[in-house]
C-alpha cells in the first residue's frame, strides 16, 4: 500500500506536485503552511500549464494544518524558508516516525527540524520552475532530475521514498553528496536573489551583461571561498557556466526575491546571501564574505521599504 503524500505550502511548487502526484493515482493532501491562513478546507481545480499548448487539471484537498491530527505518510515541505522555525513546532507530535522532505533554496534550512528531533530529514535541490499565474494556475518548466539527499535517515530507505513522489513531468533522483549540491544551487541563489532585485531586472541579465556577470564571479569567489572552509570543494568555473545557463533559460523572468519585494512579501535572503555571511563569521573569517553579505543587507532595507 503507497502512503499518502501530504504537500505543506500552496505556492507554485506544491501546487504542481500535487497536480502531477495526482495524475499518477498518489493519494495527495495541500496543506497551508501559514497559522494565520484561517480558511475555509475545500477541494479546488488546479492547473498545470507546460507552456507549449499542453495542461493538466485535478481537484486538489487543500486542509489547514491545525485540523489534521495526524500526518501518516509522506510529507514534503514547500514553504518559504523563514518560517521553518515556526513549522518545526507546529508539525511536531503529528508527523510521527514518517519523513520530512524540505523542497526548499537556503543553507543550514534544515536546522530547525533537526533540533526538534524529526527522525527523517531529507533535502531536495529544486531542478525546475514553476510561477503562480492565477489563482489555482501554475505555469511549470522542468529541467532535470532534482536531486534527494540525507540529512537525518537511512540510506537504504531513501530510493524507496524517492520513488513515491517521483513522476515523468517531474523527476527526482537519489544525491548522496547532497550538501555539495546544496552549495552550488544556494552560490547561484545568492547571485540571483540580490543583484537581480537591486537593479530590478530580471534573470537573464548576468548573460546580457559583462560587468553584472563580473559582480557576480565576486560573489561567486566568496561564496566558494566560505563552502572550502567547511569541507565543500567547488569548481568556480563550473559555477559560472551554471549561473550563465539559468540566465540564459530564464531570460526575462523575475527571480522570486523581487517578486516578494514588489508584493510587500518577506524574502529568503536571510537564508541564502545572509546565511553564508553568518557562516563565515561563525568560522572567524568575516573578510570572506564581504560583498556576499552587502548585498544580501541591501536587499533587506530594500524589502522593508515600499515597492518603487
């Protein structure tokens, strides 16, 4: 018997996974991540556009977490990262011995849930897009296989939980070198999710132009810089090449951060630019990250002032 599979977070990804969880025959739930959603549980139409004249619609349970004793099954984490620490205590004592799986951008995003003592924790590195375009409307672009590592479990547990949420529209894969790839998705973040909003221009910037591109070999630079003290050896041109093709594949889309910005929303900066900053005064070594951490400090007086 498949156990069911409970998405927390309404936003474009859990949205789309339950939509495609849903095609499959997967026994799916939403669950609103925010306490102070206090909506009505209803079932609604969701669709998923791919974009080339192809979608796909289900009728989605959609429940408050509060209302729900128990969460038996699988439960995968699309929230935004700043409320991790809040989630950590309100799914503890429902969760039970079943894993947590965060489909979230950040360092060190896990902290929260491995204080509180969850038993499984596994990690995923998002390798597709997806943007609310209407209510219950998402558009979805896949790109490869996102990769699924171990934070806190049993390797041979972790194919088999792979295998339950993984579908042809939107495939995962088994990491076993999965903070390695956390640095490199959270190095591209911290490029993407400061300068672009700063400057107001969307993604395909760093391949239009050299001197943002050569801001962002700086902060490249430090963020490697940090993750080489903590054990994590990365190739900077590989880095590059990689940011080069997300500009190039997003041209003309706007990263989150500055949507968040530009509907009064809080940001994950905290998460990313900020977290590595952190990280690298934790290790005495402040000088590190210098421009890494500017950045991430403008975009925060950025996001508490009014969208201009």
């Amino acid at each position: 018997m498949q156990p069911p599979i409970y998405i927390i977070g309404i936003g474009a990804i859990g949205m789309t996974l339950s939509v495609l969880l849903k095609q499959v025959g997967k026994d799916v739930t939403l669950i609103r991540g925010r306490s102070n959603q206090l909506l009505p549980d209803e079932d609604a139409s969701i669709t998923v556009d791919y974009g080339d004249g192809a979608a796909v619609t289900e009728t989605i349970p959609i429940r408050l977490l509060e209302q729900i004793e128990s969460l038996d099954g699988v439960v995968l984490l699309t929230t935004k990262t700043y409320g991790n620490q809040d989630l950590a205590q309100r799914l503890w004592g429902k969760t039970g011995q079943s894993p947590l799986v965060l489909l979230q951008n950040g360092l060190g995003i896990e902290a929260p849930f491995l204080e509180a003592g969850f038993p499984e924790i596994y990690r995923c590195v998002l390798l597709a897009t997806s943007q609310v375009t209407a209510p219950y409307k998402v558009l979805y672009k896949p790109v490869a296989a996102s990769p699924i590592g171990i934070m806190r479990g049993q390797e041979s547990k972790l194919a088999y939980l792979v295998e339950q949420f993984s579908t042809e529209q939107f495939p995962f894969r088994v990491e076993r070198a999965i903070q390695q790839t956390v640095w490199e998705k959270v190095i591209t973040n911290c490029v993407f999710n400061a300068i672009c909003p700063l400057l107001g221009i969307d993604n395909g910037l760093f391949h239009r132009n050299k001197a943002a591109l050569a801001l962002a070999r700086e902060v490249i630079g430090e963020c490697i810089a940090v993750a080489n003290e903590v054990g994590i050896r990365l190739n900077q041109q590989d880095v590059e090449n990689r940011l080069i093709q997300i500009s190039q594949r997003s041209d003309g889309q706007l990263i989150s951060t500055l949507v968040d910005i530009l509907h009064n929303r809080p940001t994950e900066i905290d998460s990313l630019n900020l977290a590595v900053a952190r990280l690298a005064t934790q290790l005495g070594k402040p000088e590190l990250a210098t421009r890494t951490r500017l950045l991430g400090e403008l975009i925060q007086l950025r996001s508490k002032e009014s969208p201009v």
